[in-house]
C-alpha cells in the first residue's frame, strides 16, 4: 500500500477519487467486537459527509502528503477546518462511539502518507504529542487503518505507548478513541483498566472495540467492586455496568448484589438497570456493549440506571 495509487471514495460516489496521491487509504470501516461494521468510522465514510470544497481539500492534501509526507504536518491539523467538525453518527453527538467528520477525514490524510513500519509509527507519534485534543482523536481513531492485517509492515504494536497515554488523561473523547480496535494491542491489565475507565468516565461501553470477545471474569470482578463502591457511596450504578456482570454470574447480581429501584424513581419489574430475569452465563452470545440491547437502549433514554446494594 505504499507509492502513488488510486483509491478514495466508494464506486459511484460524488468526489470519487481516481489520480495519483491517495495511497494507502483502507476502503473498509474496521469493525466492532461482534463482528459488525461500525457506521461512519470507514476512510470511505467521509467523501459522502464533506461537500464539494472539502473533498476537493482533502483530495488536494492526500496528494500534497504522498508527494511530500513532512507535509502532514501542516495539513492533518487543518482538517477540521476545511472538512466540518459534526459527529458521524447523530445519535452519537459526541462522537464517543463512532468519531466525527474530521476524525476520518484524518485518517484518510494518514493512509495516504508513502510510509510504512518505525518511519510511519515516528511521523504519527509526533503528530500525537504536539496536536491539540482533536488532532489526538484523529490519530487514535486512524490506528486500525494503520495496522490493518493485510496492510504490510503497518505500524503493528509501536503505536501502544500512544494508547497508554490517552488512557491516563481525562478527556474522554480520548479514552473513548483509544479503546477502538487497536486497543487489542494492549495487554490485559491495560485493558481492563480502560475499559473500567469508561465505565467511571460515562463512555458507553459501545465504544469498547471486541468488548464481547475479550471480557473476562477479572474484568467482572472489577466491575462488581465498582458497583459496591457507587452503593457505598449512595449512588446510581451506570446501567452498562450489567453488559459485563450478567455474564459472569460468580461476580455479578445473581450472587453479589441485588436491585432496587433509584430513589425518587417508580418501581418497575422492568427497570433498564435491573437484573434480568434469565441466569445467562459466561458463553452467552450476546454482543455487549452495542445498540440493540433493549437494557442498555431504556436504561440510557428513559429510565434512571438502578441501585444496587449488597445482599445482606
């Protein structure tokens, strides 16, 4: 994927892209750990959300980086600018879970740049620590694309001290961006760590790439000590926090906390963050943490997440 080529918007697009200058731009959206498409997170996505100027910037600047890559410099934090700032997804309008405009309109500018392995990984760090919060996003969210299987000599685990990094701020657009798929480079601890992150921070579990695959029991362990500190402290537990729990019945509801409704709040047997009924178990096939959970979808638009508190 290196050297000039022609890629860019899908087949048939407005602004569809044929000239030199648009190497290594991935055609696919990387996908969530159930194994669909997240919307809007594709290199593709972006031709058919900018307008005419924009496409006609960013194809301009694709082909500025291929010819010259120092040139990234200058133009990846223009992007926002010539190409909007609106959320990808307007049910997202924070763009925690699928990113912005300008979040793959950088990741474009990124897998146009003619490089590839430690030179690619050192271009992109830098670009990293001297951007503003934005300009990290974009890095963040372009990570899949740069390591992509079939893309060879990608930037392959260089980019995880990148990772750690945002994961230790407190912007949680960051922390929401840095467990995207690449996130699978982290170690375990690592990743549970930021994935309990979320959880504290109010990122929506959506956000959390192969949530489903990677959860584990320590990871349920960790969420049920967080659900008893929220009680202790008198509380809402987040109602993501049963996307993990009801998994894993030895740390979740069925044996270590029960529910009642929040205060102030009508009782109901079918409160969003209650337990369900059904024991599922750990090979539940279930996704976790994406749209479709009708738990998750009440608990988030109409119904206050329940308390939980100790068994007696």
């Amino acid at each position: 994927m290196t050297g000039a080529g022609a890629a860019g918007a899908p087949g048939g697009a407005p602004g569809a892209v044929t000239g030199a200058g648009m190497a290594g731009v991935p055609g696919r959206a990387p996908r969530d750990g159930a194994g669909g498409v997240r919307g809007g997170t594709g290199a593709d996505e972006v031709w058919s959300r900018i307008g005419a100027a924009g496409r006609t910037w960013l194809r301009g600047a694709c082909a500025a980086v291929a010819d010259r890559p120092e040139r990234v410099r200058e133009l990846f934090p223009a992007a926002g600018r010539h190409c909007g700032r609106a959320p990808l997804c307007p049910g997202d309008p924070e763009g925690l879970v699928h990113g912005r405009i300008d979040d793959a309109a950088r990741g474009v500018l990124l897998g146009a740049l003619p490089m590839t392995g430690a030179a690619l990984a050192v271009e992109v760090t830098a670009l990293y620590r001297c951007g503003d919060a934005a300009e990290r996003r974009g890095v963040l969210r372009s990570l899949p694309r740069l390591d992509e299987p079939d893309r060879p000599d990608g930037v392959e685990d260089r980019l995880v001290p990148v990772v750690r990094e945002a994961l230790r701020c407190d912007d949680v657009r960051l922390v929401a961006a840095a467990l995207g798929p690449y996130a699978r480079r982290l170690d375990d601890a690592a990743w549970r760590d930021g994935v309990l992150k979320c959880l504290f921070t109010g990122v929506p579990l959506a956000a959390v790439a192969g949530l489903g695959e990677r959860a584990d029991a320590e990871l349920a362990r960790m969420f049920a000590d967080f659900a008893r500190e929220r009680v202790a402290a008198g509380r809402d537990v987040p109602a993501d926090t049963w996307l993990v729990l009801d998994r894993f019945p030895g740390t979740s509801a069925g044996s270590v906390l029960s529910t009642e409704p929040s205060a102030g709040s009508a009782p109901s047997t079918e409160s969003a963050g209650s337990a369900p009924s059904a024991e599922p178990s750990a090979a539940d096939p279930r996704p976790l943490g994406l749209a479709g959970s009708a738990q998750v979808d009440a608990g988030r638009a109409a119904v206050r997440p329940s308390r939980v508190r100790p068994e007696a």
